[in-house]
C-alpha cells in the first residue's frame, strides 16, 4: 500500500496536491500558513506588534530600510507620472 499524504488526509484539503508536507488539519504547510494569516487576526496583530518592538529596539536600522522604501517609492513614482 503506497503511504498516505497524511494519517487522515489523501492530499492537502486547500491546494489539492501532496507537494508539501502535511502541517495540521488537512493541510500542507504553505496552505496553512496561508490560511492562517487570512483567518486570524490575533496572528497579525502579533507580527505588527513584533515588528513594532523590533523598530523600537533597532531605530537606527528602521531609519534605514524606511528611507530605502521611500526612495524605492519615489522613484516608482517619478516613473509612473
Ligand atoms: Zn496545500
């Protein structure tokens, strides 16, 4: 008998492959992560809050990625006008 997906699931409940390894409740790893992020508010208050504290413990390195991202804008801006 060839191995199942996983012990309940044949195949992944949200992409319908067995690509990825199974993660939890039917489903692969990247569905699940995927799911998460779209069903749990809580999970991303968690990472804005976490990137938050990482801004606040690193100011001197946000100051820097913030200033790239602003130059990165403006100069999709200037393109697209
Ligand atoms: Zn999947």
């Amino acid at each position: 008998m060839k191995k199942q997906w996983s012990k309940k699931y044949k195949k992944c409940l949200k992409c319908k492959t067995t690509e990825n390894k199974h993660y939890a409740f039917g489903m692969c790893n990247i569905c699940y992560g995927r799911n998460r992020w779209k069903t749990k508010p809580d999970y991303r208050e968690n990472i804005k809050r976490l990137s938050y504290e990482w801004r606040e413990k690193h100011p001197e390195r946000w100051k820097v990625i913030q200033s790239k991202a602003i130059k990165k804008y403006m100069e999709k801006k200037k393109v697209t006008e």
